[in-house]
C-alpha cells in the first residue's frame, strides 16, 4: 500500500463548555455539529502544565539534518510482538529530532456506552467498530518533545497489516493520545498514550500497531513500517 492509499484521518474533537457537550468531527470533508447534555467521558481536571501541540509536518525527514539512524534504533520494516519495545528515530520538522522508545500494548474494542456516545457525535461512525490503541512512550535523546501530537504516525492494523481508518479523540478520558506533555523531555519518564482507529468490517479488527512517518525510514509506503502483533 502506498503513502497515497492509506486511510485518511477522522478527527473527533469533544469539549466540555459549561456542563454542555459541544462535538466537531470531520471525515472526507463533512462536518458535523451536535449540543447536548452527552454523559462524556471527560479526562479528569487535574491539573498539568500547558504545551504547544505540535503537529508532525509531512516534510519532516526532508527537513532532516541527521538522516543516519542510530545503531540503537529497530530495524525499519521489523515486526515485534506487542509489548516488546523498540527505539525509533522520529523526525520533528525544521531540522529537529528525537530517539523515542515505544511499547504498544494490545488494541481493545470500545465500550458499546462509548460507542453510542461517538456515533452520535459523528455519524460517520455508524455501523463501525471503534479500537483503542494504549501505548507508553520514552524520550532516550534528541530534541524536545513537548507538545508533539504522535497521532499522525500510529495505525492500527490487521492481523495482515493493513492500515485502518486513523481516528483521532480529543478530550476523551476512554483514550487519549496527547499532546505529549512537558514531563516527556525529563529522563527516564515514561508517558501513557492511546490512540484510536476504526474499522467498517468486524472480521477484520485492529489487533496491532503500526508506525510509520513518510518519507523517513519507517515508511510503509516503501513497506519499512515497523509494526507490532499479538505473539
């Protein structure tokens, strides 16, 4: 599959204004608007210090300066078993870069109550499985990497590999996939991920993870993704 042919992004955004449920979400360029008195599962009000969310740019390895891996790194196109971590050169854009280690954990189905929720809210989703994606992240080197948004470079993915649709969730306490918080650039500190994905067809779940980030050596455009799958 190539760069072009792989599923593109559904963004669900819900935020608590005032008791009231205010839910955005776009797919193929539809955009739906829902109010309402949802029983949302909100993220908990403790709080942390603010980041800039930094979104990965498409161009970030031709922006690269340090285009050699590490000898630490996986090989690209390695298939690991979920749990067993991996070191990852990632590339931030504008010449930036980090040495991150990942350990993906196994994808579960959303919660019917959950999915009620977020076919409401978007109802794209309809007649869809939703999966959650857990995964810990470590800085090991590199720039800093406060902010970053990570959910542009994980899939999840069949028992074959193939991508599903991305799904991204903000303020959803069920599953929430960053920005990274400040604390990532602190060493030895582990940050707890979970991204989403969906999938149209029930025999065919998300049972995996997938990295990749285009035009880097981990690209499953050119098939060097690096994925993991039950053992």
């Amino acid at each position: 599959m190539t760069t072009s042919q792989r599923p593109r992004a559904l963004v669900i955004a819900l935020v608590a204004i005032g008791g009231v449920v205010v839910g955005a979400a776009a797919m193929f360029g539809a955009l739906t608007l829902i109010t309402g008195d949802l029983p949302v599962p909100f993220a908990s009000a403790t709080p942390t210090p603010s980041v800039t969310p930094q979104a990965l740019p498409g161009t970030a390895w031709a922006e690269a300066t340090a285009t050699a891996l590490p000898v630490s790194v996986v090989a690209p196109g390695t298939t690991l078993s979920l749990g067993d971590p991996a070191q990852i050169e990632l590339a931030l854009g504008k010449g930036r870069s980090a040495l991150i280690s990942v350990t993906p954990g196994a994808p579960t189905l959303a919660s019917e109550s959950d999915l009620a929720i977020l076919r409401k809210v978007t109802p794209q989703l309809a007649g869809m499985s939703v999966y959650y994606l857990p995964l810990t992240v470590t800085k090991v080197a590199g720039d800093s990497l406060a902010g970053v948004q990570l959910s542009t470079v994980m899939y999840g993915v069949t028992a074959t590999t193939v991508p599903l649709q991305q799904l991204t969730l903000v303020d959803w306490r069920a599953c929430s996939g960053g920005p990274l918080p400040v604390t990532i650039d602190d060493p030895g500190t582990e940050v707890t991920l979970c991204f989403a994905a969906a999938s149209a067809d029930a025999s065919h779940p998300a049972v995996g993870l997938e990295f990749s980030q285009p035009g880097g050596p981990y690209d499953a455009g050119t098939g060097t993704a690096v994925s993991w799958l039950p053992r």
